[in-house]
DNA sequence: ATGCAGTTTGACAGCGTTGTCATTTTAACT
DNA sequence: AGTTAAAATGACAACGCTGTCAAACTGCAT
C-alpha cells in the first residue's frame, strides 16, 4: 500500500538519491535515467510523502495564505488562484484568516510560519500594508509577496522599500486609474455632481480609489465636495447607511450618481434607493468596484471594474514560487500591475435633466 | 532561534519522550512535571514542528476539507467553521476544491490523502453522497465525516450502512423538515399554489426540500402539481430561468408564491420578478434557503431557512477528532443533527386575494 | 591509450519528532 | 519493612526524505 522512494530506487534499478533527484526536477540527471525512474514513479503509483519531504529539505513545501477580508467571493477567489499555482508546482497551501486589528498578528503569523516552517506567505490587504507584519517577516526571512493597492511601484504602502523589494515582493492593483475611468464614465453620461461611498479608511484601497475619483473630477473642472464624500466601510450594511446619508438633504446637493468604494457597498446604496423610491438608473446612477458575482445578482445590475482576483493572486503565487526551493525556470510571464477596467451594466445611465 | 524538543528538555531536566507526552497531553505525566515542562515551553517559546510529528506519528496533524460548491458563502463558511476547531486541537487544514463530475475523483483524493497523510477528511455535498468516494476511503482506512443532508439516521445517502457508521461518520441536515417548515410559513399566509425552483438533481439536499415540501402541502390538502416544479440548479441564474419558466403562462395556475432551493435561486427568482413587474411581496411570495449573507442584501429581504454553516461543520470537525489520534476527553457535546429554522423576513407576505 | 574537467550517480548521515519497550519511581498492600 | 502491581519516565530506533560529499562515469583533447 505505502510506496516509499527506496522501492522505486530499487524498482528502477538506481540510487534513492536519483529518484529524489528526478522527482524534484534536479538538473544534471541523464535523460535515460529519468524516464527509467518516471517509469517506476508511474508503476508503483509513487506519492512522495509531503512531510519527509519538508522535514529533510532546507524549506517546506507548503505556502500560506494570510487574510482578514469578510468578502466570501474574494476570499474564495484568492484561494483558488494561489491553488491552482501550489497544485501545480506540488504544494500545500496553509489558509490563514484573522484579525488585521489583533495586535498579537505577527506573533500568531509567526507560530504558523515555524509550525509549518512555511516557504513563503502571500498577504493580503490590509495585512499586506502593515509595517510590522512585514519586518517580522523580513527578520524572520521568509519569503513573501504583498497584494498591494496603488500605481505600481510608487505604492505608499512601500515608501523606503528598495526598488529590488517592489520589484520581488509585490503586486499591485491599479485602484487609482480603474476609479478615474469609472469616474470618468459617469462625467461622460453628463452627472456633475458623484458622491463616493467609501470603504474602510485603513485600506490603501480607499484612499487610492478616493483620489483616482478626485484626480479625475478635478481633470473635468468639476468641484471637489467634502460633503459628497461617506466614510464607511467595505460592508452591504455601510452601503445603506451611506446612501442614506449622502441623499438625505439632497436637494442642496443634487447628488445625481453614487461611486461605492466596492460592490457590497453599492449593493447597499441600491437597497437604500429602493427605500427611498429612487429609480435607478434614472433619477441616480450607482456603480461598484471589484466586479463580484455579487455585483450580477442586484437589480439593476452593478456597473462596476473588473478585477480578476483569482488571476491576480495565481500571480503573486507565481512570484513568490520564483523566489523558494526551485526557482527552476525563470517565470518571465509573472504580472505585477493589474488594471480593474469598467464594466458597463444597468445601474448607471445618463443623468438625469 | 529554532528551538527543538531536544532543548526543552534540557531546561526542563526531563526527556524528550516527556516533552512529547506534555504537548501531546497524553496521560500519566505527573502534574509537577507537567508545568515544569509547559514553563520550559514558555519560556523558551517552543513550537513543535508539524512536519516532524506528522512524519514521526502514526498519523498526521493534518484533515482535510473537500467540497465541490460554487457558493462562496457556503464554503466560506464550512472552512471557518473546521479552521476553528483545527485551530484548538493544533491541526492543520489541507483545502480541497475539486469536481464531482471528475470521474477521476478518488483517485485525486487518494492522492491527496497519501501525500499529505492526512488524519481524516470532512467530505460536504455532493461528494459526501458519492458511494465510490466513501468505499475508497474505507478501503484506505482513513477517518472521515460525511456532511448529509436527510433526516437523521435514515438519510438515503447511507442505505446499507451500519448504525455504526451513521452515528460515527455523519452528520445531518434536516433539509426535509426545514422545508416542510418554510412550506408550512406559506400556507399559513393563505397561499394555496406554491411552486418549488429545485436545485442540482444530484443533490441530496434537493430531493428532501422537495419531499419536505410536498408533504407539507399534501397535510394541508392542497394539491400536487408536476408543473408547479421546476428542475434546475442551486445558481442565481437557475433562479431567474425557474421564475421565468414558470410564471410564464400564471394564468393556468395562478402561483402565488415560490420557493426557492437556495437563497440564490430565491434571489435569482426576485431579479425575474423585476423584470416582469410582478411586486414583492405583494402579488407573489418568494422564500429563500440556507439564510447566507446574501438573503439579506436583496430587496426585499428573503424569508429563508437559517442554516448556520460555520456551526455545523465545526461539530462535524469535532466528530472527526473524536475518532482521531487522541480521542483524549469523548466529546460528548457533538451534536449529529442539525434542523434549519425559519427566518421570516419581507419576501413573503399574505396570499393576494 | 592517457589524462583531465565536467557530468552523473551513490553512500550515508541527519531533519525533529513519536512508538516501543525497558527501567525507575510511586503507591498500596501485607 | 518488604513485596507487588501500577504509574511515570527514559533510551533508542525508526519515520521517509534530502543535503553533503565522495566516487564513478562520461567525452574530448592530447
């Protein structure tokens, strides 16, 4: 039942250390001699033990993920990106969620981190942003890559990074153009007057998309308003409340369109509109961020800007599988700067006359 | 920096057979050595290597989680609720998204299992349904916990199988009464033509909505209708072709109300309802399944069946150590059935006249 | 043929824990 | 105090693999 790597040494005839050679994609094995080792591999339904291997070796075979994010179908997406990744290169994925707040969150990442002497960790906002996460990490010596909001290699998240760290530890998602192109969708359709409804002010995020929406009112000579502003979080519930806010008094305002900071919060706008028997998109156009299945299942459906986070953390996967064990083949297709583009659904129309 | 069992104690003045005794709480440690180990583990912050002991140990620190469910929400759920019991028995959890349709199913899980040697496996619909997937494991004489859906002992699911290991290996969903329940909630309102927008047929759970359904209209004498259900999948979209398909011709039947398989058909069911201005609650009822999030992020609000996910997959995680390694202290507060309840929200309402 | 550098292979000792079994200590009796 | 069974502890060999380093083999120029 248990097949062990010596009785594939001795099925093919070789050395233990042969078969681990071929089975870790070592170079220097003669071709003759792999394809007799894969032969054997195959005829006895090899399976190399995973915790031998990570007990032996210099570093494990197993990559965490760290999250505090309450968005299922981000959550799952970034799962299921960073899987497909371990499955392929043969590794676990240890999944991790907890509390960005909890001030004992780099003590708890790094009982995890040598419990499981993990190979690297892939960190997500806001985890992915906090200062100290990061030295612990950096001390630690662990590889790791950061999903990062901002303009590529200018995040504020990395001030007095090397450019070799932006380079090799980060991601980024471009939230600042993504808000000004759905800004700037909105100002075509002819509204004057955009509230934004943002999400959590700790998230990069949000001060990104905050100013990609300023940056592209300003660049149409439109008014930047304090008061058109909500400061929530990235929540349904937040969504309401700020809806119901920024439309209260409106007749001062004239507020004819609502950015959400995501989708859950411009679902949550929506639901307040109904309440408020608001047509939407005729008398208020709303549009999300993120692109959730979520933002599918409203009505009207959510323009919004795609973000295609499961391709987006198979990349940072991809990256930091550059950096452990292997480093085989130089993964020259990694993508480090993602761009949301607008996608053009039911909520938003023409403001109206 | 590493801190291994070899150095804990020479702190503590014991042997490393005795270490190991403390952190695994096996029994007959005296309580003196007991703390005076536990203080050398404090004080030296000691953490077991999970690759050591999985390699040492007759079986690993690690179960597994496999689900084939494109709910987002529902996995979301299910991996927190096993994460926090793995998180107090000091486990690790190996995720594993997979295909139910892959014919090649158990042998990938298979794999999966001998890799990783892992401890157990928490197996959800459908795969917890699938005969040949619980015979391989049998066969490999690995631990598991099937998620059912049934009433009790007598789900169809495990015909043919012993008292044995319907209390030992399953827990239960009541699917059956929570329908017959929410079915009940309708008549009650005066409805007298309910239709039911089925989920995926391979489904368990879809068959004892169905029958929950059913039989609650039969007790009320009202009539069964074949048309009145529609065959489809547990999806938002499945909803939105369910509601269509059947208030098409309303004349013939005059449905008032529909009950969906899950909260996502339900809300799939309230989309098409916009689309062919039919009013909420007032003209038609619709009624949701499994209370996720999303129930109450659609306008209206659905009535749905509380089901708490989180809850039910720890305890079918705790089932799953109680058979494991340790078995230390019986948990004796494993609770094997679970039954949803009612959650009565603004998506239904009294039976037009 | 001979030598030499480069490539391919193998022997063997760990990696940090737990299982087995022997040994020592304790408690509970005469 | 002396005996005995039971409880607590320890010594040591696995577990299945990889790292290290030495040995054997290659091809190629002499």
């Amino acid at each position: 039942m248990k097949v062990t790597i010596n009785d594939v040494a001795k099925h093919a005839g070789v050395s233990m250390k042969t078969v681990s050679r071929v089975i870790n994609k070592e170079p220097s094995v003669r071709k003759k001699t792999y394809d007799l080792v894969m032969q054997a591999v195959e005829e006895l339904n090899y399976q190399p033990n995973t915790a031998a291997r990570n007990l032996a070796g210099t570093s494990s075979f197993a990559i965490g993920l760290v999250y505090d994010n309450p968005n299922a179908y981000y959550v799952i997406d970034m799962q299921n990106g960073v899987l497909s990744r371990c499955k392929e290169e043969g590794y676990e994925l240890v999944i991790h969620p907890c509390c960005a707040q909890d001030p004992d969150m780099h003590k708890e990442i790094a009982t995890m981190i040598q419990r499981s002497r993990l190979a690297g960790l892939v960190l997500t906002p806001p985890l992915s942003e906090q200062q100290d996460i990061i030295d612990m990490l950096d001390s630690l010596g662990v590889a790791y890559v950061r999903l990062l909001s901002g303009q590529s290699h200018a995040s504020a998240a990395c001030e007095g990074k090397t450019e070799e760290h932006k380079a090799n530890n980060c991601i980024y998602v471009d939230d600042y153009a993504a808000a000004y192109e759905i800004t700037e969708h909105l100002i075509k359709l002819g509204h004057k007057t955009i509230a934004f409804a943002c999400g959590d002010a700790e998230h990069k995020s949000t001060t990104e998309r905050l100013a990609g929406y300023q940056q592209a009112l300003k660049d149409h000579d439109l008014t930047l308003n304090e008061d058109l502003i909500y400061e929530g979080t990235y929540s349904f519930e937040s969504g309401v409340e700020g809806a119901k806010a920024l439309l209260k008094n409106n007749n001062a305002y004239k507020i004819t369109a609502i950015l959400g900071g995501n989708d859950e919060i411009a679902a949550g706008a929506l639901f307040a509109s109904r309440l408020m028997n608001i047509a939407i998109p005729e008398q208020l156009s709303i549009s999300g961020f993120e692109d959730s299945p979520f933002s599918r299942q409203t009505w009207p459906k959510l323009t919004t800007a795609h973000q295609a986070n499961s391709v987006i953390s198979e990349h940072a996967a991809r990256l930091l599988f550059s950096k452990t064990r292997g480093s085989r083949k130089q993964d020259k297709d990694i993508i480090t700067t993602f761009t949301p583009s607008v996608v053009v659904r039911e909520s938003t129309g023409p403001a109206p006359v």
